[in-house]
C-alpha cells in the first residue's frame, strides 16, 4: 500500500476510536453545556458572536444569515445563536451529542437543522453558509487540514469563519506545559471549582489526543499560516478570548490553555 493509503487507514481507524470515545461522552458533556447555558457564559458569548457577526454583516438581519455549527457537541453555541433568531444547522459526527443538543434546546429545537455526519468531509455544496463556526473540535481531528479545506469551501464570498479552540493536550509532550497544566488542577482544588479535566475515561481521551496531529503544533501559529497558504480569504487571529466568554471557574481551570479564535472572511 502507498504511502496516502497508509495514512488514509491511519486516519480511519483514529476516527473509529474517537467517535466511539464521543459517543459515550455524551450525556456528561452535556452537563457542561447546561452549566453554561445557565450561567455568565450564555451572555457573554451570545454578546461576542453577535458583535463578531454584526460586523461582518451590518445590512444584515439575524433571520437572513444562515450558520454552520461544526462540531456542535450538547448544542451550546446553536442554541444561543438560534435564540439571537440565526439560522443555525447543528452539525456533529455523533448521533448521541445530536440528541443530546435536541433536549437541551427545547422548543428552540425546531428553529435548528440538526446534521450528523463527518467534519472533515461535509456534504454540502460550495457556499452554502455566510457563518462557519467551530468550539473546541479542530484539536480533535485526524486530517484539520482536510477539514479547513471543506469549512472555507461551504462559505460565500465574503462569509465568515470562526474557530474557537486552544492547546488542550499540549502538556503530553511538553514538560513546561504539564507544570503548568499541573498548577492548574492543584489551583482548582485550592479554591473549590469541579475539574473539567477529571473525569470518567479522562485517560482514554489522552490517548487519543497524543494521536492527533494538532497536539504536536504551536496554534494559533499553524492555523494561521495553513490558512492564509490556502489563499481563500484575510485571516486574523484573537489570543486568549476565554477572558472575555469564560466564567470564573474555566478561567481556573484552563488557565494553561487559553482559548483563542482563527478568524476567516472569505473572498
């Protein structure tokens, strides 16, 4: 077999292994999404995603702007876009996290499309969405190239991207990083927080983190870079966005890890 096929096998099997890890992680990451939904982060990232969109679009209503959410997990971000009165599609490769994010949503359910299927490898036509938008998942593929490839693909002119993540696992091969990270769970302790990195399969998922290719990466340096070779539109960056989404007790948790956001406005 050639090499491509080598890694395409590769890609296979990891994608086996954490789906399989996601569809079990369901209903307890679905918890997290409902502290949120019930707490300051609810307000503080529909006034930040709604500024960022406004912005882009300022002749625009909401009703009129259609969004992707890519990797919508438990629904956070498409249940609020949705009560700002978006059209948003809920997308997720796990069918479980899809059900999870119906319940959550409630009645807003029928204002959603909800969409299972592969990140890397979406099945819509070229400009299907003015918004693409992404928490928390580009660390978590085998191929993110393959997948910004497709993301940038489903814009219209002048649409926009945003993706929301950081250096999750950086820790497992950096010695500066796991002190750090280490800090960070003696300091959540110290002052009462639950642990989000403390959990049931906890170790299951460093495994396959250390199998990811983005885990070995610098970002948002190698977003931005992949991203502006791709020619497909002005890319920007925004460092440490946690300070102005997170609640107090993920700015303890992840204070390791900030979360950043890749920005795209397409040609």
């Amino acid at each position: 077999m050639d090499r491509c096929g080598i890694v395409t096998d590769m890609n296979a099997d990891l994608t086996k292994e954490n789906k399989a890890y996601w569809l079990k992680r369901a209903a307890g990451y679905s918890e997290v999404n409902r502290e949120e939904l019930s707490g300051v982060q609810r307000k503080n990232w529909t006034s930040f995603l709604t500024k960022e969109i406004a912005t882009a679009f300022p002749d625009r209503e909401p009703a009129d702007i259609s969004i992707i959410d890519i990797g919508a997990g438990p629904g956070f971000l498409s249940i609020i876009l949705a009560e700002a009165g978006y059209k948003v599609t809920a997308f997720d490769f796990a069918e479980t996290m899809i059900e999870e994010a119906k319940a959550n949503a409630g009645e807003l359910a029928k204002q959603i499309q909800f969409v299972q299927g592969d990140a890397m490898n979406l099945d819509f036509e070229d400009g299907s969405f003015d918004v693409v938008i992404s928490r928390n998942l580009t660390w978590n593929l085998p191929d993110p190239a393959k997948a910004y490839l497709h993301w940038t693909r489903v814009l219209r002119s002048n649409g926009l991207m945003m993706v929301f993540d950081a250096n999750w696992y950086r820790y497992l091969i950096d010695e500066d990083k796991k002190a750090a990270y280490d800090e960070d769970r003696q300091h959540v302790a110290e002052e009462g927080y639950g642990d989000y990195n403390i959990g049931d399969d906890f170790d299951k998922m460093e495994v396959i983190a250390g199998k990811m290719p983005l885990t070995a990466k610098l970002r948002p340096q190698w977003d931005l870079e992949y991203l502006t070779e791709l020619q497909a539109g002005q890319v920007t960056v925004q460092e440490d966005v946690g300070q102005l989404v997170y609640s107090q007790k993920e700015l303890v948790n992840y204070k390791s890890t900030p979360l950043f956001m890749v920005k795209l406005v397409r040609k």
